[in-house]
C-alpha cells in the first residue's frame, strides 16, 4: 500500500516506555493498514527489530493480524499487518437523564451488541444498577467470541463538576455533582472505566467508525441531552481544564433572547435542539416522547416541526460560523439523538457566513455534513474512546 504524507508519529527505541511504543504501532497501523515492517519502523522512527518485537507482542496478545503479502515489483512480497478486530473489545454506555445506551464494540470498529433501556430515575444507584444489567447482556451475547474486554467508556451529559450551569434544566442528571462517576462506574463494572462528556465521545465514535475516519481536525455538533460540541484537533480530543470544554449549548446567541434553565437569556440550546423542539411542539399541543416521534410527524411534513427547524437554522448557522472561526476545522459535523432526515433538512437550511475561515479554495470536505453513527453515537463513542486509548500514543514526542 502506497502511503502519501503520512504524520510522523515519533517512537523510541530506549528512553519511551513500552506501552508508548506499541501504542504508535498499533495507531500507524490503524491509520494505514495493511502496512509492513518496513514502513511501520521508517515512519514510527524506531527500528526495524524494535517495530518486530513489537509485532510479535501485539500478534501474541491478538490485537494484530497478518493481512496478506503485497508485492511491489522487486523483491520478495512484503508481509502486511491489520488491526485484529476479533482480539478485543470495549463496551460503552450512554447516560441520558430518562434512558440508558450499551454498545459492544471490537478493535477493528464493529458493533457487536447495542441496547436501549428506559431509566425511571437517573440517580447513580439506579443508573450503576442497570448499567451492570447491560454489561451482563453484552457479555452473553458475545459469549464464545473471544475477545478480551479492554473497560468501559460512560458517555454523560456535561458540565462535569459545580459550575456556573450545573444541575440546569431537562439535560441534568439528578445526584451526580458531588460524586466520583469513574470510582463508582469502575466498581459497579468491575473494570477500568473512562468517563466522558456526550459530545466528545461522539466525535471520537465519527472519527473511529464513522465518517470523520479519514479526518485530523473536525468538530462534533451532539444532539444529545442537549446541545453540546466535541473537538478533535491533530488526532486528539480537547477536553478544558476541567472537562468541561464544548458546551456550546450555553452560548448566548441572541442577546436578550429566551430563558435558558442556566439563567441565561438566547442560549444557542433554547433555540437548536431536542429541548427547543420539544417546547416549540409543546406550544401546539404536540407531546414528544421520542426520537422516533420526532421522525414520524417529519414524515407526515407536520408545519410546527418544520417551523422549527427553520427557525433553528439561523442560530445554528451563527453557532457554527463561531466553531469555524474558532477551531478552522475540515468539516462540521452533525449527529446525535436526531432523525437523519431532520439532520439533513436543517443542514440544508443553513446559511452559513461567508466571512469565515472555512470559505476556502484548500478545503476538500463539505463545511458542514451528517455523522454517520445514527442514534447510538455517544455510546458507540465510549466504547471507541476505550479503544482509542489503547492504540493512541500519550507521550508527547521529542524533537
């Protein structure tokens, strides 16, 4: 396989500890696999007998596979190597404040178990409860398949923490402020536990199975709970100090505008979101239980949900003229706990600012597009961000 530009991902063959340097193999590999030895120890920096020792543990362990032989003209042909999707998986769960998502994903992406379950309360002790249910089911309808369980990523709506919009409104879960959520998750799961916000998980999901897959730099827009934004810049999420980074929701987007639950007027979530549609619907009588309901009155062109997503369309394009500014990302993608059809309709309602640094004669993906990963995104997501850590390097390289 021909690889053009490839990022230089640095390794060592002395002072980087092992796991770093299995890390940048397995990432290069997933990157741009099949690939060789060779090409693997020219673009990791290390040597060839380091990047074989290598090879040999991750085979050994099952997170590699032979891919075959490729030929380029002289020479013996040159064995290849591939992300071994059977030798491991990760499980991730989404937390909504009234349900809960489970996902089985293996290395290589696949899903491999997904679930819904309705939450009566959204309190830790019923939410580690079921949240153990949902392991059990996922290990049963994995049963025989092999693969080592890596840990678990559990996807929650943010701002983690006591901040300035903590506990606000329909996207809040209930006794959550005061608690150690990866202490208890990891003791309910018996197992490593990564938490995260629902937005950044989702991106992570995009970039791993999804759409994003070929992309370095891009930002998420989550319909989750509420409205939330994931950032991936250089490969790599972008978390704030505090985790907290990307709640785009509580951007004020018309001064003065409607009350937010968070205390603010015109935030960008009363206006673009499934709080906003629900309420706008509300107003007409129009009860809105589901996305599923959502889909249903698209399909029969109901006027007041059509109103609103009309009505969403200038704020939203406002929001992600500022994430362009912001961030210059390759692309702006839409997803979450929306109807596709809706997704798309909104985004072909937009207009978007020509004074951005999007406008580009560089740019060679759509400005804005829809993710791929439907529904199930963030939960996918957790169990992607589980896996991405196991392959991603995190030691900073040196020059």
């Amino acid at each position: 396989m021909k690889i053009n530009n490839p990022r230089r991902i640095v390794g060592s063959n002395a002072e980087r500890t092992r796991l770093h340097n299995r890390q940048v193999v397995l990432g290069l590999v997933r990157e741009h696999q099949p690939i060789g030895r060779a090409e693997l120890a020219r673009f990791s920096g290390l040597s060839t007998q380091a990047v074989s020792n290598i090879i040999a543990e991750l085979e050994e362990d099952g997170f590699l596979a032979e891919a075959g032989r490729h030929s380029s003209g002289r020479g013996l042909p040159v064995l290849q190597y591939r992300l071994n999707g059977d030798g491991a998986a990760a499980l991730g769960i989404e937390v909504r404040p009234d349900a809960m998502f489970g996902a089985l994903v293996n290395l290589a992406g696949e899903t491999l178990y997904t679930t819904r379950v309705a939450l009566p309360h959204n309190d830790p002790k019923t939410v580690l409860s079921i949240a153990q249910s949902i392991l059990s089911e996922a290990l049963k309808a994995s049963c025989g398949s092999g693969q080592r369980l890596l840990g678990a990523g559990v996807v929650m709506p943010g701002p983690f923490g006591n901040v300035g919009i903590s506990g606000a409104g329909q996207s809040a879960l209930h006794g959550w402020s005061d608690v150690d959520a990866a202490a208890l998750f990891e003791e309910a799961l018996d197992m490593a536990v990564v938490v995260e916000n629902d937005a950044t998980a989702a991106a992570v999901a995009e970039r791993v199975r999804g759409i994003a897959g070929g992309l370095r730099t891009f930002c998420f827009l989550y319909f989750g709970a509420g409205l939330g934004l994931g950032v991936v810049e250089d490969g790599e999420v972008r978390r704030g100090a505090f985790g907290n980074a990307g709640e785009i929701g509580h951007v004020i987007v018309t001064p003065d505008g409607r009350q937010c639950a968070c205390g603010n007027r015109g935030c960008l979530e009363t206006y673009a979101s499934r709080i906003a549609a629900r309420e706008q619907l509300a107003k007409a009588g129009i009860a809105i239980a589901s996305v599923s309901d959502i889909e249903r009155l698209y399909e029969a062109n109901d006027p007041h949900l059509m109103a609103w997503i009309n009505e969403a369309a200038g704020p939203l394009s406002q929001a992600i003229g500022l994430i362009e500014n912001l961030f210059d990302p390759e692309t702006v993608i839409l997803g979450g706990a929306m109807p596709d059809a809706v997704l798309d309709h909104l985004i072909s309602a937009l207009y978007l600012p020509a004074g951005s640094v999007a406008a580009s004669d560089r740019r060679a993906t759509p400005r804005v597009q829809r993710g791929a990963c439907g529904r199930l995104t963030a939960a996918l997501g957790g169990a992607a961000l589980v896996i991405h850590d196991t392959i991603t390097p995190r030691i900073a390289a040196k020059t």
